[in-house]
C-alpha cells in the first residue's frame, strides 16, 4: 500500500509544471489527487486489473466532455493527459492508464503519463502525430502486440467479419490540421496497414447474447457503416447487479456517465455492432 509519504510526493510533483519540452502534459491536481487518496483508501492496487480500470472510471463519472484535448497550436505531438476533460477515448486511456500505474512502485503524475503513451502510440513510442492509434481497431491491435489487451471479439458469439478499409483520416485531411505537408502518402501506408489485420465485429442483434461474457474494465467500442471509419463511440463495461453497463463520456450529455446496459444502449443510426478488448 502506498504510503502516506508517498501520496504527498505524488501531490508535489503535480504541484510543479513538467517543463521539458518534449511533455508529457499533465492537466488536472486536484484530480488526480483525489483518484490517488481514494485508490490508497481503498485499495485499488490490490484488485485485479479491470476491476481497477472500472474504479477509475467510476470516479470519473461527471467530468466534462472535452474534445481536442490531445491537439497543440503548434503541431507539436506531446502526450497529453488532462483530467479536468476528457473525450470517449481519453477516458479509457486514462482509466486504464491509472490502472496499469497501480501496478509499478511508482504512483506519480509521470508514471501516469507513460503509462498513457504507452498505449497512445504506436509501438508505444511517441514519434510525432502520426506515431499516434488515431482508429481505434488500429489501437486494439497495436495494444494486443503489446500484451496491454487481448481482443476478444473473435472469440465472442456472433462475431463476423467487419470488412472496412480505414481511409476516413487520408480522405478527410482538413479535418486533422496536425497533418503536415507530405503526412498524407504516410498516413494512407499506415491505413491499408491496419486495414490488413482484419477485423470483426458482433452485430447488433447478437450483443445482448454477449452480456454474460463482458466484464468490469472491458474497451468496447461501436463499429460504424460510415466509410472510412471504423468506430464511432468508446468506452467501458461497468457490470452491476443490472448487468454490464456503458460507461462514457457522452457528447450528449456532457460528461462523463454510467449508461444503461450496453445491448440497450441508442448507439447511434450508423452503428453496426460492437467490438471488445480486455486489459491484461
């Protein structure tokens, strides 16, 4: 268990900005103090590690939506973790990041960090903004390689094929001003990449036969017929005595909540299913 002695040097090191240039960003003391007492109070470290992941989540429960947290003025590809706002990806890199955190010796703002890059980019290494998972399957994969998740959707009731050739980003350049003159050939490389490990997906009419198999920390995310694009929506599997709930951080409402059980979920007209990794 973490000291007491501990928990205020992890304080401390928040207190004061990281100013190297290259990051990381760190956004949110008082946050990040709070989920740091109550993983001690509690003791989160000693959970298994979805469990842990859901904690996080749940004591995240209301914070802001924010998009474009992870974009600079200045192009620059800095890892950024701010807890004050977070978007339907970063609150499951975060909630799994504190978690993996939990398990080293060292529970500070930096080892959160890098814990978060980690997973963010591909290889884990953080090589300007194309180095960074931007479709979330292309994360899923890169993850699983790295032992940080296993993919279960294959393994799942109903799975199928989810044929779809990721090209939203490379067809839509405006729409990402990070994008550097040249990044485009780059980025379409890397696309038809990721679009070679294949993926799958259980349809819509078969996620409530899946309920019984996902579990408290699982990533789940909402496959989209929209073309280019893999997935719409992000977020976490919280089970109660209800069942295993959606919890996300909602553009509609705003924050972050705990939805109803994720076969009852409105995911939205473009949805076609569901696809699963678990923490490992």
């Amino acid at each position: 268990m973490l000291s007491r002695r501990d928990l205020l040097a992890g304080a401390a090191a928040l207190a004061v900005p990281f100013r190297s240039p290259d990051g990381p960003v760190i956004r949110g003391r008082a946050v990040f103090d709070r989920l740091l007492e109550k993983s001690v109070r509690e003791e989160w470290g000693a959970l298994p590690l979805g469990d842990r992941v859901g904690k996080v989540g749940l004591a995240l429960l209301g914070t802001p939506y924010v998009g474009g947290t992870l974009e600079r003025p200045d192009g620059r590809e800095l890892c950024t973790v701010d807890l004050e706002g977070l978007d339907c990806v970063t609150l499951f890199e975060t909630s799994l990041g504190f978690a993996r955190m939990l398990s080293t010796k060292d529970w500070s703002p930096e080892s959160l960090a890098a814990c978060v890059e980690r997973t963010r980019y591909r290889r884990g290494k953080r090589a300007g903004y194309l180095s960074r998972l931007h479709y979330t399957l292309d994360w899923f994969a890169d993850n699983e390689e790295k032992g940080v998740v296993s993919i279960l959707t294959p393994r799942l009731p109903g799975a199928t094929r989810f044929d779809k050739r990721l090209t939203f980003m490379s067809d839509h350049p405006k729409s990402y001003p990070a994008l550097r003159p040249g990044d485009r050939e780059k980025l379409r490389r890397l696309e038809e990449l990721a679009t070679g490990k294949g993926f799958q997906c259980v349809p819509l009419a078969s996620v409530a036969g899946i309920e019984s198999a996902l579990q408290t920390g699982d990533i789940v995310g909402w496959a989209t017929s929209v073309e280019g694009l893999d997935i719409a929506h992000t977020g976490l599997i919280l089970r109660d005595r209800t069942g295993p709930r959606f919890l996300h951080a909602s553009s509609r409402a705003k924050k972050v909540i705990l939805d109803e059980r994720v076969s009852h979920y409105a995911a939205g007209k473009n949805i076609v299913g569901l696809v699963v990794a678990r923490p490992v």
